[in-house]
C-alpha cells in the first residue's frame, strides 16, 4: 500500500498552468484506463 501512495504522490502535479493540469490528469487517466482494458482483456 505505501508504495502505491508513493506512486500516487508522483503522479501529481499542481501546475500554475490549468490547461497543463488538465493535460497531465487527462494523461494520467488514459493511462489507467489502458491499464484497466488490458487486464480486462487478459482475464
């Protein structure tokens, strides 16, 4: 679980710039939901 939140805490950005925030979540969340598919496919 710890190395999780590490993991977690690295994702995160707090840019000044909202469009980069955005951008970088967006990233993020492609990202894990191309996790999700593919470990649903392999099931």
């Amino acid at each position: 679980m710890n190395e999780l939140l590490r993991l977690a805490r690295s994702f995160r950005c707090d840019p000044a710039d909202s469009r980069q925030a955005f951008a970088h979540r967006l990233r993020i969340g492609l990202a894990i939901a191309a996790l999700i598919l593919i470990l649903s496919l392999l099931r």
